[in-house]
C-alpha cells in the first residue's frame, strides 16, 4: 500500500467582531459549556472590543484592582473572564479565542507544552508582518525575570509571553474543563496603557517601558486586514483547515443566557 496523506482536521472559524465586554465574556464562556471532546468541531474565534472595556482573571476581585467608580462614572464596563491571569484594558485589539479536545494538543498535560503549541501561531503572525519576536523563555534564560506576581496582566512576564525587542505584546490565558481545552489572548493594535493606567489602584509608570503594540512596532494595517492573517497563520501552524461559519443555536441561547445570569458591570446600564 502506498502512503496515505492524513486528512487536516477541520476547524470552525468565527468571526465576531467588535462586541462589548459582557457579550464577549459570554460568547467564550459558552463556546467552552457547549464543547463536547469527540464530537464538536475545534473552535477558532476572532473578536474585538466596543466598547473599551477592563476584563479581570477569574480568581481577582475587581474593587481591589480597579477603581470601579470612576468606571461607573467614566462608563467604563469590568468584565470577569473564564481564565485566570491579571487585569486588561482592552481597547484597540485583535482578540482571539479557542476551544478544542486536549487530544489534539501534543504533551497536552502539561500546561506550559500546550501553551507554547496553542502560542506558537502568534510568533508566525508577527514574524509575516516583519517583527522579530521571542518568547519570554528564549529571552530571558536565565529566568531571573519571569514569574512575577503582579495584579496587571503587561506587567508580568512568563515564560510563554511573547516579547518584541525585550517588551511584552499581548497576553494570553489557558482554563481547561474535562478533555477540553480553551484558550485566549489579545493583540494590542495600538498603546493603550496611559487609557487605561488611570483606572488601576496600583500605579505602574513602566508599563509602556514594559509592553508594545503592533503600532509601536509601525504596523498599521486595520483590524479587517490583521484577521485574515491571524486566522492564516493559525491553520498553517497548527495544520488545520479553517471553515468559516457563525455560532451554533445552542451556543447563542447559551451565551445569552449566561448574560442574563450575571450583573451589569460598571458602566453599562
């Protein structure tokens, strides 16, 4: 017999666009709720923020992070998310999420060796847009500066982070529920840190010593052309074929649900 070409598994690709906070916390935590390992199709989704808007790790309490009354006042929403990981401003973003058995990952128990596998699409991305990128690891070998505890998501650094000449782009956050893996991160498209720096209960004036965006980088290309070659970059790294298609019935009511269940955050009526 002669040899057989393995077929790519197939994944959904959704794209959501730019939804608020709560609506986006919602679409994730249901996408992950309804994933049954063997029978769902793997998940890729593309999204934004609108409006801006703070998301918090899931073991955080906000009040101590955030000032949440200028929030009210300033209409700013504070979001929880699925996963851990310290507070977000999410402003100008491409934000990705993920879903998929954690047989599809290699050494999918350890947690480090899926995040680099599930990570290692966004080196390709910002390598095809001409940035030179490392991971934190790769950066910092001696590990004398990763693991840093801190309440803001930029100001730390692991191992898995990806930096660009030594600063910290985006970040990214893993919750795994039974066989299922899900994932998350962001890609800041411009400097947000002095929008959001205000609201934070700790101070941090190094933040944009410590962090960049892609504008930083001078890449300037619009959400609406980073996306394709996000979504590119994933199925090339991971070898799979992206299917575009909306969210499933179950997977709307869901959300919806979950939306209905939680209180309006700060700033949202």
């Amino acid at each position: 017999m002669g040899n057989q070409m393995t077929e790519p598994s197939t994944w959904r690709l959704i794209d959501t666009g730019p939804l608020s906070g709560q609506e986006n916390m919602a679409i994730d935590e249901a996408l992950l709720t309804c994933f049954t390992p063997g029978l769902s199709q793997p998940v890729l989704r593309l999204y934004g923020w609108e409006p801006a808007a703070f998301s918090c790790g899931r073991f955080q309490k906000e009040e101590e992070i955030i000032d949440l009354e200028s929030c009210r006042i300033d209409r700013i929403p504070v979001v929880k998310r699925i996963t851990g990981g310290g507070v977000i401003y999410h402003a100008e973003e491409l934000t990705y999420s993920l879903v998929c058995p954690a047989a599809a990952i290699p050494d999918s128990r350890s947690v480090k060796a899926a995040f680099f596998h599930l990570t290692a699409f966004l080196l390709d991305f910002y390598r095809s847009l001409g940035l030179s990128t490392l991971y934190a690891a790769e950066h910092y070998r001696d590990g004398r500066l990763l693991g840093e505890r801190t309440p803001l998501c930029f100001a730390g650094t692991e191992s898995c982070d990806i930096l660009i000449k030594g600063r910290k782009i985006g970040g990214n956050a893993q919750r795994r529920l039974k066989e299922t893996i899900f994932q998350h991160g962001s890609i800041p498209l411009k400097q947000m840190t002095e929008q959001g720096g205000p609201y934070l209960l700790e101070k941090r004036a190094d933040l944009p010593e410590k962090t960049t965006s892609l504008g930083d980088e001078g890449v300037r290309l619009p959400r609406g052309e980073l996306a394709p070659l996000l979504a590119r970059a994933f199925a090339e790294r991971m070898g799979v074929l992206l299917v575009e298609k909306g969210l499933s019935e179950t997977e709307r009511r869901t959300a919806a649900e979950i939306m209905g269940l939680k209180e309006s955050p700060p700033g949202e009526d």
